[in-house]
C-alpha cells in the first residue's frame, strides 16, 4: 500500500479541465415526437409565416371597421378550415368561428357577444377598430425570421413552434451513450443477501437514475469483474459503442483497486485526485477517439456529488447545451458550514421561502456514505477550504437541484 | 351561433374544481432501474442500519487510538468485501482499504499518508483519536427508521438509499394514461402542404412534450373526425384503458365545435369557461369511474397555458405527489403587466439575476396564438383582473419554468 502518486488537483480546475476534453456530439435527426429536452445542431428560420393567414380569434363576424353601428347583410360563414370564398363588402358581414380566416374586405371581428342578429342581418356596435379579435399574417413570425437558434434546449413551446412551422423533423446534437459499471470485491446485486463484510450495489441505480436525468443512454455494465485481464476486455468491448465510460469505486489507492491502472493503459489520467468533499478519489481520463472516462469514488454521496460536479456538465457539453452548470440562486445561510482542511467541500441543504429570500437548512451529517444528505437536498452550498468556513446568516451562491 | 351557455368560472375556482375531481393512482411495484420520477406510494422503512458494519472511509491502518505513537505488528488487511476474522489487540494493527470493515478491537484507522511502515511493522502518530475515518454502524440509518414517507418523489439519492437498503422493488403510484386528440377542421398533419385556410397540428406535439414532462403515459389519437358519431366512438374506445382524455380545439362556441356537446353526453362538465388569458374555452369535465376531460383551447399558446394552470397540477396529483403547482418565487416586473377586462392574465416573462433579486422581462407579445411568447420562457406572472395592472418595478410572485 502506498500514498496515491497523483496530485491533489483543485476542484475548480479539475471541472474546467474536464470541460476542455469534453467533445460536442454530432447531430442525428429525430422525429419531434422524441426531440423532448434534446438540443438544435442547426438555427430553426421560419419558412413561412405565422399566422399563414388573418385568422379570428373570437368567434363572430367579419366586417369593416368602417362600418360600425350598421346592420349588415350577412354573405356566408369562414370557419377553421373552411374558408369563404367571397369578399366582405361595404355593408356586408361574414359569420366567423375562432380559428377562421378573416375574408378579404373585412379588418376586424366583432364577437357574437357584442352583435344583435336577426335572421340574415347582423347589427354591430357603434363603436369598431380596425385589426380587433383576430391574428394578423406574420404577427407572430415572419417569413425568413430567426425562430430559435442552434444550442436551443427543446420543450413544448420550441416544439410547437416547429410543428406550426410544418417541420416534422429536426437536427439534434446526439444524446451521450454512458457505459456504466460498478467496481467493488464487497458488492452483491441489490435483493440478494449481503455476506460478511458485504453490502448491495446502489450506486449503480443512483447513477443509472441521474445520468438517464442528465441525458445520456446508459448501457449497465453491472459488477465489474475483479481480475484486471477481465476487466479490460469488458471496458473495451463497451466502449465500442459508448461516448464514455462512467464507473464507481476502485479509485482509491488500495491494492485492490483496479480502475486507474485500467485507465492508465488505455489513455490518459487528466486528474487522479481533487481537493473536493467528498470525492477526493475522484478520477478522469480521456480515451481513444474522444471517450471520456470518469472513475467515481465508491462512498454513495461521493459518487453523486463527483457526478454533479464533473460528469453532468460534461454530459450537457456533449448534448449541446450551452448552459452546463446547475442554475444558481443566492440564499441565507441557516447554520455555520465549514469544509475541513484544504478541500472544498459542497454542503447539501434543503431551502425554504421567507419573504424574498430563500433560507438554507444543512441537511445533517455530510458524511460521504449518508445518502440521507442528498435525499430531499434542493442545493448545494459550495464551501471553500479552509478554517474560518461561512458564518451562519450569510448569503451565498448555490447551485439549485431542485426549488422548494 | 349562440353565446356560450356556461358561466365564465374565475380561474382559481376552475383549479380547485379540477383538483377536488382527480383521483390518487393506485400502487405498482416498479424496478429501481424504472423508478425515477415516481413517488411512493408505501413508507419505506430501513430493515437493517446503514452501514450495516463499521467501514473505513480511507486506506490505512485499522488500530486502537491508545496505542497513539507506538510501532504496531500487522496482523492482517481488511479489504472491502474481504473483511478480516482476527482482531485488532493492543499492539497490533490492520491494513485497512476503503470501504474495509473494520475489525473487532480497532477503535479508529490511520491514514496511510499519517504511518511510517517498515515491513509488518508501522508507526502510527502520537496523537490519536477514538471513531476517525471510519462509518459507525447505524450512524447514516437506524433498523427500523422511516427513510421517506409514501409521498416521496424517487431521484438518484433516493433509489439509492432503497439499493442501500437491499430493495430492489418499491410500491409507487401508478403513472396517468393520458389519450390526447386534436380537433379542428383546419388541421393537417405536420409536414403535409395545408391547403387555404388550413394550418399543421402543432399541438399534439407541443402537449405530448408537456404530458410525458409531467410524468403522463400518452395514446396519440391524432386528429379527431369531424362527424359526432365517429368521434364518440373513438373516444369511448380509448377511454377503456385511459385515467384522462386531453383534447385541443373545438371548445369554443362555433357550430363546428363537437367536444363540449360530447363531454356533455359522456359525463357532467364542471367549467366551460373561464376567466383566463389565454384560455377562456377551457372546459373540464368528468367521465365515467373517476375518468377526467380536458378540453384545451386550440390556440397554442392557451392550449399550454391552461395545461400549465389545470392539467399538470392534475396529472401531479394523480401520481401521488404533494406539491401540486410549480414552484414559485419572488420576483421584480421590468415591465408594466396588464390584464385584459376581467381576465386572470398569466404573462410570461424570462427571468435574469440581478444581485439577489431576479429581474422579469415579458417575453412580448402575450397574443395566444404566438408560441414565441412561451419559447424560453422562464416563468409565468400571474395578473389579476382589473383596470389597474402591477407596475414596473413591483415584486410579484412568479410560478417557475426553469431557471435561467
């Protein structure tokens, strides 16, 4: 057993140098049925314009403005879909149905509410402005106008927009495929009884959980085997058809471990160790043709906070997304936090509303095994190292998992 | 064409009302692979303490802090998964790895950076203290602690504390199926030329998008026929294996409208209008055995908005969730927001900080067809009825899409 030969990295500059090895997916195209929280790898113009046509909003009748406070003739009736071929003269009318178009002549639509109809006469209000209770063509885009650009993130509005455009497919940035594995002598499946010394593998559905959140298409890997031959031809064989490889445990520098030997043969070690709690195993590599690999600490919060900080930014990078980072909100301190030593530590707390602020409550013990820290956590409180920590009643930045 | 016979309903009294009329899905049992987003519908208690044994959190030399300063005989190693039979007596030691359990005798573990080895010998610091760097059993869950009450949304740290806990199933509620129709004869399908007066079907890809967020399992019925007959009978078929029926279009008051007189004849329609912008034809009604009926307007933008307003918060309580609406936050109007007449208005605005505060900023136009006014939307402000509006500079409370 020997004291680890990697340096101890910031977690700052670990993170950022991440990022610098992370590729941007190339695009695939998808059907706007599954384009849901996928990313535009080309600017969206709007090959025509929306509304196509003047369409009523309301439904009534189509006059001229003109002719306010008239009783008019009515010459027929445009509904969604099915329009009036005729015009609207002076002193004519047609019926209407929100959606219709507005015929020729007419400048504004006045709702059946405000009209008095008696047979084929309709009597309209004294008072009438042109361009009322209807769409104009191109009101909400013009035709060649830049609708969203390429880096958009796409959820019911984007892909609305898409559909009123008549695009019925769109270019996306390809979602990363996660080859993932836990590595560990004292796993056991989850369900199957633990031996001495043994415990169940949950960290394979906690990451399976958040990198199927994050984007990716996980292939499991399961247990990885515990000879490093075997290993090996398990990591390479996945990879064939893996954007990255994501493991957990077996970065520490016991005899055991055999994930960064592993990594060290197949590419290179970027960051061996980062001054961060918890994840100080924390471990990256980059692989042949671009692969990443991210080797996880074992301890349950390690392996979820490690992958906040490191792997869902990259994740999000290869996706296409232009924001990486958690959106951050600025939030009181409800308790002192101090990081111990000379590592970073990312405090988990859960927040409440008072008044305009939002109030954050450390969710307990921050041990790297106790899951109970992250479980119901909105945020994490980003400590820096050192002695004095941040004074209860302090405001600071935090990262926003999810708000009260 | 008449004037619609139902009472415009204020807009919070329609939420209610939808909510008092939708049921709690009953249980499943789901994988922990296919759990995530789902909520639990049982407790889940811990059947044995976590850790179940006490586990060194380093690499290192398992010891008793009295022997502080001593060179120690090495007895043997405690590797994760190989735990050691013998015990630790005075003046000896263990080798220790990560996630090792530490043996009987030993009191604390040492660092590997902290000793000094010399063969089966190491040295371990003058000073020593009893409990550092290992997990005490039952320090992060007693046996017989509730770890989450039924009501629980199930994400990474979640699933992994029932993985931890060697459950490899959990009781959640079951997730709404959900048949979504698009009525109006000016549909046509995405991607089709629209001949006059025609527009594509943009919203049954906009709400699918925004079902499946809002956890619903979705039967496409694509666009309903315009024949009363064909119509209920292709809604009484899919409402066999469907908890709700979300239709868009054809609520509106014109003669071509055939949802409302449908819901009329398949079940009691609580709101027929609302005082809503956009979103005045919205219209909900329940089915047969607890069934429910959304009929959006077929604006786009309304059809969003009021899916926003009353379907999701509907669909959230269906599957066992507590908190219903979106969550919100305090923030400052950089502009002057209007409602129109007696309209409950929900303007949509992107959000930036500023300092602590979050500065909104209308997203334009608020017209209900233009689908650009929700396209990167960050919140949504709601505008009371009323002459007088909420002036710039004013602090309101906005419902969050996502933060930017």
């Amino acid at each position: 057993m020997r004291a680890s030969a990697y340096p101890l990295v910031d977690a700052a500059d670990a993170a950022a140098l991440v990022l610098e090895h992370t590729p941007v997916l190339g695009p695939e195209t998808v059907a706007l049925s599954e384009a849901s929280g996928r990313v535009l790898a080309e600017d969206l113009v709007a090959s025509s314009a929306l509304p196509p046509h003047p369409a009523s909003a309301v439904d009534g009748y189509a006059v001229r403005a003109a002719d306010a406070g008239r009783t008019l003739r009515v010459v027929g009736e445009s509904a969604a879909g099915r329009p009036l071929f005729a015009q609207v003269d002076p002193g004519t009318a047609a019926r209407i149905l929100t959606g219709g178009v507005v015929p020729v002549g007419a400048d504004t639509v006045v709702m059946v509410e405000d009209t008095r109809v008696d047979g084929d006469s309709v009597t309209v209000p004294a008072v009438l402005k042109a361009g009322t209770n209807l769409h104009r063509p191109g009101a909400d885009l013009r035709a060649g106008e830049l609708v969203m650009p390429a880096g958009t993130q796409l959820g019911p509005a984007e892909i609305g927009l898409a559909a009123a455009l008549g695009v019925p497919r769109l270019q996306v940035h390809r979602r990363p495929r996660v080859a993932l594995m836990s590595t560990g002598d004292e796993l056991v499946e989850v369900g199957e009884t633990p031996g001495p010394g043994q415990i169940p593998d949950s960290n394979r559905w906690a990451l399976l959980a958040a990198l199927r959140e994050a984007g990716a298409e996980v292939r499991l890997l399961g247990i990885g085997p515990d000879n490093a031959n075997d290993l090996r031809k398990l990591v390479t064989g996945a990879l064939h058809d893996a954007d990255a490889l994501v493991t957990s445990g077996g970065v520490s520098v016991g005899t055991h471990d055999l994930v960064k030997p592993l990594l060290e043969s197949l590419g290179t070690v970027h960051v061996g160790r980062v001054k961060l709690k918890p994840g100080k195993p924390f471990t990256f590599a980059t692989l042949s043709e671009g692969r990443l690999a991210f080797g996880l600490p074992g301890f349950p919060v390690s392996s979820l906070v490690t992958f906040e900080v490191f792997v869902r930014p990259a994740l999000r990078k290869m996706q296409g997304l232009v924001q990486l980072q958690r959106p951050s909100l600025q939030v009181r301190l409800g308790f002192h936090a101090q990081a111990v030593g000379d590592r970073t530590e990312y405090h988990r707390v859960t927040l409440r509303r008072e008044g305009v602020e939002l109030i954050a409550t450390s969710t307990g013990s921050q041990s790297s095994s106790r899951l109970m820290s992250l479980a119901g956590a909105h945020a994490l409180v980003r400590v820096p190292p050192g002695d004095q920590g941040i004074s209860a009643g302090s405001v600071v930045e935090a990262l926003i998992l999810s708000l009260p």
